[in-house]
C-alpha cells in the first residue's frame, strides 16, 4: 500500500499557544481530509482518551495546512510558562475517569458506523480449553457478544463465527488448539458461499502470546483477541467482515471487566466462577501468566458482592472465587482504605516484589461473599502459599459455608529447585504453613500442583518431592511435566536440561505416589456421613448421581427416594442443586461412594457433619 505523507500538524515554536490535548483534535482532522484506513482506530482511541478535556479547553487547533506563527518570537521560558502545568494533566485526568466510568458513552470508531458493529443474529460457537479463569472469561466475552446481538450456537455446522478461548501454560495445551484449526480449516474451506465467509477467532492467552504466528502461519485466523481485549470482540468481528484480520492483544492494568455481569454458559448449573482479579505479580519463573494475563488489578468489591447477590437470586448454591492468585486481592477502589497496614504474609514466605499497602484485602472479602447467603457454599482457587494469613484461616474455620477445601500449589519438595522456581518459600516452611493450616481447621482438605522436571532437577530432587507427597498426603492433586515458555525468566537464565524421558519418568512416579497417598486420605471418610451438593446424574450409570463433598471430592451415590429434613415425613428424590448427606462406604484416590441418608440444608447438616 502506497504510503502517505503525514501534514505537518503544529511547530515546536506553537507549544506555548496550542493545548496539548487540542492537537489530538488536529490529528482526527487530518486522519479525515487524508481517509487513513488502519491507522484510524489508533487516533480514535486517543481521541476518546483526551475528549473531555478537548471539549473544555479554550486553546485553539492550528490549521493542518500549516502552523499559527502566534507566539513564534518568545523564548523558550515565556512559551514553557503559558503551556500546561502538572495539576492541569491531574484535572484533565480526574475528569477523565469520570467520563470513562459509564459504559453508555462508548463511541463507534470513525471508519465503523453503529450498524456495523451489530451482529446481526449471526450465530457464535464459543470452545473453552484450559483453566477455570478461561471458562469465566468465555462467559465474559459471550456477555459481550449478545449484548451486540449476535446468538449462541452449540451445533458447529451452523456457526457463523467460531472463537477457541484458548490456554498457554504448556506446550501441550497449545498444540491442541494447532490441531483443532487443522480441522476448522476443513470446515472453512467447504463453507458454501452462499452462507457467507466463516470467521474463526483465537481468543486469551494463546492470542497473546503467539500473536504474529497465529494470524501468519494458517492464514485462517480472522481475529485475535488477548484476555484484555474482549470488549473490543464486535469491532474485531466487523473489521473481519470486510476482509481482514483483525487484532488486539494490549495487555491492560486496569481492566477487570467488573461491569460486564458474565452470562452463564450452562443454565442448568448449580454453580459458577467469579472473578475477582486478574493477572499476576509473582513472576515464578516457569510462569507464562505474567506476559499473557499482566499485572494484578482487582475488581471492586461492591462489584463482585453484586454478582455474587445476582447469582443467588438465581438459585445457584456454590461460588468459586477466581483470580491467577486469588488470596492476594487487594482492591484500591476506595480511598479510605488505601492507607492501611502492609501486606501479611505467611510465615518464612516472601515475595519478588515490593510489599504492597493498603486496599481492602481478600479475607476481607471472603467475610462479605459468605454473609450474602448462608445457604451457598464459597471456594476459592488459585491460592499462593504465601498469602494466607491467620485472618483468612479464621475465616474458614468459622463459617459454615466455606468450604474446608484449601489448594495449597507446592512445585516442588526440594527447596533448591523451589529458589531456582523463584517460589518464595522452603520446603520447611510449606511444610509448617501445612502443619499451621491442619491445626486451624481440623479435618481440612489439601490439594496442590507438581511439576516434575524443572531446569536443573536432580534425582535427589525428585525424591524430596516423593517425600513431600508422602508427608502431607493431599487429597487432590494436579501434577504435570515442565514445559519451557518463551519469555519466562526460565527461559532466559536456565537451561531445561532434564531429558523428556526423565520427565515423563519422574511424573509416572509422583502420579503413583499420589493415587497411594490420595486413597489413604480418602479412606479416613469411609464410615463418616458427608454433605454432598447434588450436581446431576453420574456419567458412569444412569441410576447413580453425583456430586462434591465440602472437600470438593467427587460422591457417587444411588438415584433412591429418602427422607427431606426439612418436611417431616416427605420422600423425595435429589435434584441438582439439593443438599443430601451421604454415608461414606468406599474411596478411592479420586472419588468417594456411598448410600444417601436425606435430603438436607447446609445450616442443618452441621449435626450430623
């Protein structure tokens, strides 16, 4: 495309006599009289960044035809006196933020007109792979979409647009998504013309990271969408609608999308996911989240109390409060609590980064979620060992409806390889912060994550983390091979030298370890009666159901009519979203079978649990 030569908008010698914020006028101006194309949304933005000030300022915008000469004598002190001081930036800004708080004064970019940006009842298929943070944003960007009135689809055939929300944190999860455009592109290709251009989107963590080779490398992808950028989808689209790729990948340090209330992707759910951070500090250095989710920011909590309040009004009875390092919530939103206490982290933890002040804190808002509704269970995931002080725990001991269920990422067993993962702890003090969390809250259930094979991992190594898995015997666990990403600090300053052989070796072991460890944790609820949420029938047999203890084990129980407390001498048969207690026969590493006793409440269960 042939370039065009750029006016010259104003002269250094104009400074003092011409707002900075007018030349951002003058940039639109000339964005007009010239009709440049991709570069529009570019001033666009910037325009909309610096219009309140615009609106109010008295300076004027010099010709684009050629700078005004008005002050084109005076020194350099005279021109800096008249221009722009530090608190006139801090009001342009106050006000700033003003405007851009109310979502109804969103503004179409120049080159698209309202119309253009409508989906027009074009159907959506959405496929989430990856983690529970994936699933919320999938609910987040279909909230998007429908509110610009494009339709969900769950038959492939019919999609007029196909978006993967797609996950980077091994090598493994991003071959899939490879794999699956492999056979999209079938279906691309045999798309009747009639029905009009198929479009296909990579969306999250992969759209970050693999930016350039998604839209290069298959030449199929129309838009790319990073975990930030999800309420820009309907421009996205409609610039894919004339031709082209579309793509937006800027990483935020503000956007939490607290204003979007998520739309539920399974209706019939008895549980959903809130958000209520995003990103992440800690800078393992296996860890990939940093540069394709950016820094933390938390939502306000007023936010997430009414989204917790919404959901249930709706009958849901479970939460699960999400963020890449949940139990550091810190929500600065409000002013009066910016100037509270430090940080308290566990004991013999540390962080990579400068402690942090004030903002209401996460045990803060676990205090508020579990008042909402006494009959809805709260979870929370993923935790980092080092941000569970004693106020969190007492917390979880007290109230009844938060579950005794605690993910607890270890890594490791050796404390050498947790330095070289730049973890912040030792294997001594995971060890006490778990002895610590046991004496807190009796009967508590213990989860984690293992990585077998990091940079440098000896076989002694390996054996501390065997030992580990023995010691703490988790009730849960969730273990993977190393996987090296580009941009880690891994990446960069170690060398991943451990053969895949002995990777795959090593994680066979800690697996079977485990399962051994797991089963006889398991086994100590044989005999025990459990409060089970009813989540529907088992897959496994149409005469059982299923559902998760407080330990959020898996239950598997028979499909009988029993007893409801509640009603004194009604039968009843569970439903999803009901409370029955059931009697423990059997166990396994990851599942827990028994006959059900009767239907329940979760504030009368605690006589019998």
């Amino acid at each position: 495309m042939k370039k065009q030569k750029l006016p010259k908008l104003w002269c250094p010698k104009t400074l003092g006599c011409v707002s900075t914020m007018n030349h951002l006028q003058c940039i639109l101006r000339a964005q007009r009289r010239l009709r440049w194309g991709p570069v529009a949304s570019v001033y666009w933005l910037l325009l909309r960044t610096h219009r309140t000030h615009s609106s109010s300022s008295g300076a004027t915008c010099p010709s684009v035809e050629g700078p005004q000469e008005d002050g084109a004598q005076k020194d350099f002190s005279s021109r800096l006196a008249t221009g722009p001081t530090f608190q006139h930036f801090l009001r342009s800004a106050a006000g700033l933020q003003e405007t851009l708080s109310s979502p109804d004064e969103e503004d179409s970019p120049p080159y698209l007109t309202v119309d253009e940006l409508l989906g027009r009842q074009k159907k959506v298929y959405l496929e989430t792979y990856g983690c529970q943070m994936n699933v919320n944003d999938t609910e987040i960007a279909w909230s998007i979409l429908q509110k610009s009135g494009y339709l969900r689809t769950k038959n492939l055939q019919e999609a007029d647009v196909i978006l993967l929300v797609t996950c980077s944190i091994r090598e493994k999860a991003e071959q899939t998504i490879w794999n699956r455009l492999h056979q999209l592109k079938v279906l691309k290709t045999k798309r009747p013309r009639s029905r009009g251009p198929l479009k296909i989107g990579i969306l999250g963590c992969m759209a970050e990271r693999l930016k350039e080779e998604i839209l290069n490398r298959e030449k199929m992808v129309d838009i790319l969408a990073g975990p930030d950028a999800y309420r820009d989808l309907p421009r996205l689209l409609a610039v894919a609608e004339s031709g082209q790729q579309a793509a937006n990948v800027l990483l935020s340090l503000e956007e939490t999308y607290a204003d979007v209330m998520p739309v539920r992707t399974s209706p019939s759910a008895t549980s959903a996911f809130v958000s209520i951070m995003r990103g992440c500090d800690n800078m393992c250095s296996y860890c990939i989240v940093p540069f394709t989710r950016g820094r933390e920011r938390s939502r306000p909590v007023t936010s997430i109390l009414e989204e917790v309040r919404k959901l249930s009004e709706q009958g849901l009875k479970e939460v699960t409060l999400l963020g890449q390092n949940v139990n550091s919530f810190r929500d600065n939103s409000e002013v009066q609590f910016n100037n509270a206490v430090s940080t308290n982290l566990s004991r013999g933890f540390s962080t990579n980064y400068k402690t942090k002040q004030g903002g209401l804190r996460f045990a803060h808002l676990l205090d508020q979620v579990s008042r909402i509704d006494p009959e809805m269970r709260i979870r929370f995931t993923s935790p980092h060992p080092k941000d569970f002080p004693d106020e969190v725990l007492q917390l979880i001991h007290e109230r009844d409806n938060i579950c005794k269920q605690i993910h607890l990422p270890a890594q490791s067993g050796s404390s050498r390889v947790l330095e070289a993962m730049r973890r912040g702890y030792s294997r001594e003090a995971y060890v006490e912060l778990i002895h610590h969390i046991r004496e807190f809250i009796p009967g508590v259930s213990l989860s984690s994550d293992f990585i077998a094979g990091f940079c440098g991992e000896t076989e002694e190594d390996h054996l501390q983390t065997v030992s580990l898995l023995q010691e703490v015997q988790y009730n849960m666990g969730f273990l993977f091979s190393y996987s090296m990403r580009q941009k880690t600090r891994a990446y960069h300053r170690l060398k991943d030298d451990v053969p895949q052989e002995v990777k795959l070796r090593r994680l066979e072991e800690l697996i079977t370890v485990f399962r051994e460890e797991a089963t006889k944790a398991n086994k100590t609820f044989v005999g025990r009666p459990q409060l089970v949420l009813v989540e529907g029938l088992s897959k496994r047999s149409a005469t059982d159901l299923c559902g998760r203890n407080d330990g959020n084990l898996k239950v598997i129980f028979p499909d009988v009519e029993m007893e409801d407390v509640t009603n004194s001498g009604l039968r009843v048969r569970a439903q999803p979203g009901d409370y029955v207690l059931v009697m423990i026969t059997s166990a396994s590493s990851q599942t827990l079978k028994g006959h059900v006793l009767c239907r329940t409440t979760l504030k009368d269960s605690s006589a019998y649990c």
